[in-house]
C-alpha cells in the first residue's frame, strides 16, 4: 500500500483527539492521592507543558489547513473544519480539569504538608514589607512598561511569555500598556512564615507595586495574559546553506500567528476586548482560566531540593551495569559478546564511556554517530571534540531539524566543527532520527567495528527520566551494515540490501508488513503466532488496517502504546484479539521494541522508530534484531514485566477510553521500580561474590617480575 490510506472505512481514531487522550492520562497522575504531592504538583506542569507544544504545532497546523480551505478527511472522516471545534471544546474541558485539580486536589494536599501561596493582599505586615523591599530592589530595575497608543504600537510579544496588561484611565477613553513578567528570574518567592513554607508567584507582586510603574496615571485594571504563537519551523531545503536557512526561520518562530490567548477569568471587559482585537484572535482561541496562568513553572517549584522528600524515591541507575560488571576494557567486554544497557536503570554513563575511550584509545581509527537531541553540556559531544582533537577520523550527522532543539544542535554542530569533525547536516527532506554510534578500531587481528544501536537519543540528562535500551555490538554483519548506513547518510550511496538492519524509509514500512502478514499466515496453519508491540505513538493507518487482520485471523496482539493510539481494541469482529495499554509512571516510557513469534521461534527487534507514517517513510530510522540469546530472554522477559504492570499501566476499552488495571487479587507490579530493583539485585550479586574472594597476598618475586615485565 506504500503509505497510502485505503478508501475503505475503518475504526480510527483521530490522532489529535488521541493525543488529548494521552495528555488526560499524564493529568491523571496530578489526582492521584498515592502519589507523593511534588509529584503530582511536576504531572500538573508536564500536562501544562505538553499542551503548549501541542498548540505551537498541532493545533497550528489544524489552523493552517482550515485557512487553507484544505477538505481532504484524515483517516477517522474528519476534516479540518469539523476536527477544530471538536478539538477546541476537548481542550477547554481539559484546562478546566487542570484548574480543578490544582485548586481541589493539590492545594488542599499542599496545605496539609504546610505549603502554601499566599496573594499580597492575605500577607501580614513583615511579609508586604519583605515584597516591597524585593520589588525596589530586584524587580523594579529589570521591569519595563510599555505604553500602547498611536505612537507605540502593541509590542511584539515573545511565545509563552506571561504578560500583564494594564488599563489606565486617560481624558475621554481608556489607554493600555503592557508589563512583562521577566523569566530571568523565579516565577516563585518565598516570604517569612511563622508556619510551614509560604511563596508569593512574581506576577502578583508586580501588580501589588503596579503603582510605583505608573505613577502619573489611574489604573483602571490588571490582568495577567499569555499567548501562545505558531512555532511549526517552514524551511526551505533546498537552500545553499541549511545551518543559515534554520537560523532564519527560529527568528520567524518568535512572530508567529497567535493560536491561543490565556488571561484570568476575572479580566475586565474592556482589557478584554482590547487583547482580542490588538492580538487578532478568535474566540474559540481565548482561555479564561481561574489563574494561575502557565501551569508549567509548577516543575522548577516541584524541583526544590528540600522538598525532596516529598518526592518518588529517585530510581538510581547502576554503574558498572551487571553485563559490563568486572571489565576494565569496553572493548574487551564487547568482543566477549553483545551486551545491553536498559536506561535510566543501568547509568548511560557506560555509552559515554565508549565514546570516552574511543576518543583516548590509539587503536581507535575512526568514530561516527548521529545525533539528534543532545543536552546543553554533552558530555557524547565533549568526547567527539577530544577524539578529533587526538586526530581520529569523526564524522557527526547532527540533525539540525529536530524540533525545539534546533538552537542547540547549531550550536553543538559549530563546535564539532571547529575541533575538527566533519559534521553533516541530514539528509533533504527526511530527517535522521536513527540512534548508531560507529568506532572504528585496530585490534591484534584486524580492523574491527564496535557499535552501539539504541531507542533513545544520545542524551545524557533525558537518559535520567527517559527508559530507553542499548545493545553493543562488534559482529561483523552489523559493523558492514554500519558502515552501509553511513555512507548513504554522508555520501551520494544508494541504499543498500542490509544483513541486519532495518533501515527507513526505504525497507521499514514492507518489512514490518511482511512481519503482520508472517503472523496471520502462522495462524491459519495453526502454528504459534503473535504480536507484542512497544512504541510511544500508533498512527499509521496501513499498520492498523493489517493489525485489524491479524486479529480477525486470530493472531493475539498486545500494544504497549504510551502516546498516541489511533487503534480501537476490543471491537467484536475487527479488534477483539488486540489489547492496548499504556504505561504512564514515574519516568517516561520511550523505548521501542517488536516481538513477532514466529511460528515458536521468537524474533525480537529494537530501534528508534514508532508505527507513524513520518517514521516509516519520511525519516532515516533504524530497527535491528536482537540475536544474542541471553539478550533475546532479557528483552522477552523486559516486555512480560511491562505487561504484568497494574499500577502505571491502563487500558483502552472499545469505547476508547483508559481504564486503570483491575488490581484485586493480584500483587501490586511498578514495573519501573520492579527494573531498578533488577538492576540493583544483578549488580549486589557481583559485588558480594568479589567480597567474598580470599585475599591473596603479594609475594616479593611477584613484584619483581612484575617489574621486569
């Protein structure tokens, strides 16, 4: 079908709608009672913080195309016109479910742990005196009015800034002006209490002193706005120099059309109606929220380091992982045989040690690696600059069309630049998501290639909250594979017929369909079949047309979908062989990985790409097999421990909404706290054995030779 929607309906849920759906489950977690009150005070930002990014693309996009007069249905039926107020009411149902919770749940429960925010107006004297002295002399240096009239036009506004508009009394009609809340510094200020821990949010400060910024004028009203812009980069990639064209459309980014307008409920009419026309808005796009705006600075707050005892019990990755336990030598223990790393339960800081020593080992002849997102002090990126400043051959494809992380990527791609490295941009119209790091090394019996294949991004502060897996390698057929890849990504090479790799978007989308089709087959002929499946998004219309079939052939089929689920299960006659969860916990689930069973001889797989269309044909992904047999039980019994967990996990029902997993008679099973403890167990076991080894004492000769040696 190369992609393409058949014409023929079939259950399907809109991803946008879906995509609300997910977001809900994250809020879920902000009710929770059982969960510690700084985590569901970080669950309310995430939910805030997701919804925003969702509006700068998604909804943007929905808006464009409506603008655009674009009819065409996706494949649920909808168009454009019918999905956005369908989607316009699902959010605004949603902001007040998030207003509710912080002011019904999570403030009474702050309360109870003698946190509190207190308004200028509830505080005491010491505390309005303490404000006051803050305002005078930290705030009212940075602030900056800015009258709005004739000769001042309404200033341009930066995406997501929180803003307050005054209206102040002129002659015969009122005039505005704009103060925007600087986020140099902390949304937050504690003040003294004689009880608990009392805060005060920056905004109500500035209009408790909004006097002091007008003193020649009557202020009318106050009101707190945020506006969200379209941040959907256009680039064009066909120009001479990309780096320059991206550079460019990040400014644009910063003036895009307003697609959402927040202000406080109790905003005056009249302040009102000047925002809405001065910002062009409609008012589908207008949210009246009960305050506080910009849920997200909840995440910073969640994050004080004395609060953590209010806090998940951090999940503390193991170093040295279990299967490099004892090696002095990455390499050695590599060549021993295929090892693999499951983040955060095992440190990431065993990838950044490949790297490390790839870039101070003289036998290391050369290093390539994609990277897509990276953190702002990479310690990946530090060890490539080291290898090509001790003259090793290093060549980096930074994706420099990854979303929001563009600015860094730009800045990361000049300094590998500079050191030396030849760096690549991506590929035209596709971006590289693949996760592949290649070293080149001279060993005693010839060039060998080490790789390191993984679900995650070559990112050491995600790799903290983020499960993804890891397998290192230096079999041959995947070191030539290696090298294939990367010389289509850096060269003009045709794509080549892969020993093991399975690469988008060439040879993705026909060999999971010949999986599917694999298993169906299987069925009829009565032999062992199914389909264990784990990405973060479902999306892809042919893929769920062919899981349809494999159900109504009766092939088993369980989807660990964290996201976006455009599948119904359940559906008598079409689906009732599929079965949907999602796990939403402590951390966030971003691993992929496929089983298919195989007629009894289970074939696993691993990578970088989820079942959406833009995977399977508009980016450079990599999904490789997991043939280590110790691997493929570790990886088999990783997919049963998810499968088995009742309290992160939830279920879709063929109405489509999640239910949480019936617990009764069953022991609770986190499966994220079940693979910490995993991790910790496998690694005290080699700890106690090298305990409980005889000291062996070093005897005179012993050193002597050890000398002459």
């Amino acid at each position: 079908m190369n992609g393409k929607t058949e014409k023929t309906k079939f259950p399907y849920i809109n991803r946008e709608l879906s995509w609300m759906d997910f977001n809900a489950r994250v809020l879920e977690e902000a009710f929770e009672r059982e969960n510690p009150i700084m985590e569901r005070i970080r669950f309310l930002a995430i939910s805030a913080s997701n919804l925003d990014e969702f509006f700068m693309v998604r909804v943007a996009g929905v808006k464009e195309q409506v603008n655009s007069d674009y009819r065409a249905e996706d494949p649920s039926g909808l168009t454009p016109k019918q999905l956005l107020p369908l989607l316009s009411k699902k959010i605004h149902a949603f902001t007040e479910r998030q207003y509710s919770c912080l002011h019904r749940s999570i403030v009474p429960a702050m309360k109870k742990s003698g946190i509190g925010f207190l308004f200028p107006e509830e505080m005491n004297a010491e505390q309005k005196h303490f404000i006051s002295d803050y305002f005078d002399k930290v705030l009212f240096p940075v602030l900056t009015p800015l009258a709005v009239d004739t000769s001042r036009p309404f200033p341009l506004l930066a995406n997501k800034s929180l803003n307050i508009a005054v209206r102040l009394k002129g002659e015969e009609d009122s005039y505005f002006a704009v103060v925007q809340v600087p986020s140099i510094l902390s949304r937050y200020l504690e003040v003294p209490s004689g009880q608990g821990k009392a805060y005060v949010l920056l905004e109500n400060v500035i209009m408790y002193k909004l006097g002091e910024l007008f003193e020649l004028s009557d202020i009318q009203s106050a009101c707190p706005f945020r506006m969200t812009r379209n941040s959907d980069l256009d680039i064009d990639e066909e120009s001479e120099d990309l780096l320059i064209e991206i550079q460019k459309s990040i400014k644009k980014r910063k003036r895009g059309k307003p697609v959402r307008l927040e202000l406080l409920q109790k905003c005056d009419p009249e302040t009102r109606e000047f925002l809405i026309d001065t910002l062009d808005i409609s008012e589908d796009d207008i949210y009246g929220l009960p305050g506080p705006l910009d849920l997200t600075f909840f995440s910073k707050f969640a994050s004080i380091p004395e609060y953590e005892n209010l806090c998940f019990k951090p999940i503390k990755p193991v170093y040295p992982p279990a299967d490099f336990w004892g090696y002095d030598d990455i390499f050695e223990a590599i060549r021993e045989k295929d090892r693999m790393v499951h983040h955060p339960y095992e440190s990431f800081g065993t990838v950044v040690d490949f790297v490390r020593s790839a870039a101070e080992d003289k036998d290391v002849l050369a290093i390539k690696q994609t990277l897509y997102r990276v953190s702002g002090h990479s310690p990946i990126v530090a060890a490539l600059i080291t290898a090509a400043e001790n003259g090793k051959q290093v060549t980096v494809l930074v994706e420099l069309k990854a979303r929001f992380d563009e600015e860094n990527n730009i800045l990361w791609a000049k300094k590998l630049e500079e050191a030396g490295c030849h760096v690549i941009y991506g590929l035209a119209g596709l971006k590289t998501h693949c996760k592949i790091l290649l070293v080149v090394r001279r060993d005693e019996d010839g060039i060998r290639r080490y790789l390191h294949m993984g679900t995650g991004n070559y990112n050491d502060s995600t790799a903290k909250i983020y499960t993804d897996i890891g397998i290192f390698t230096c079999k041959e057929p995947y070191g030539i594979d290696a090298s294939s890849l990367f010389n289509v990504l850096t060269g003009y090479s045709r794509p080549p017929e892969y020993n093991r790799f399975v690469v988008a978007p060439h040879g993705m989308r026909s060999f999971f369909q010949r999986m599917i089709e694999k298993e169906v087959a299987n069925a009829l002929l009565g032999l062992p079949c199914g389909i264990t499946v784990k990405v973060n998004s479902l999306v892809d219309p042919d893929i769920i047309v062919q899981l349809y079939k494999a159900s109504q052939s009766k092939v088993p089929v369980k989807l660990l979908v964290r996201g976006i689920c455009c599948l119904i299960p359940g559906l008598p006659g079409v689906s009732e062989n599929i079965t949907v969860y999602s796990i939403v916990g402590q951390l966030l689930e971003h691993s992929r990985i496929f089983k298919f069973e195989n007629a009894g001889n289970p074939k696993i797989y691993m990578g970088s790409a989820d079942w959406m269309q833009r995977n399977l044909d508009r980016r450079v992904e990599l999904v490789f097999p997991v043939e280590d047999e110790d691997l493929r039980q570790r990886a088999f019994s990783i997919l049963d421990l998810m499968l088995s967990d009742n309290i992160n996990a939830r279920v879709m029902q063929s109405d489509t909404v999640y239910a949480h997993i019936d617990k009764r008679g069953k022991a609770p099973c986190n499966c994220q706290t079940e693979f910490s403890r995993l991790a910790q167990e496998a690694v005290k076991k080699f700890i106690e054995q090298d305990s409980n080894k005889p000291f062996r004492p070093i005897y005179s000769t012993e050193l002597m030779n050890k000398d002459k040696r």
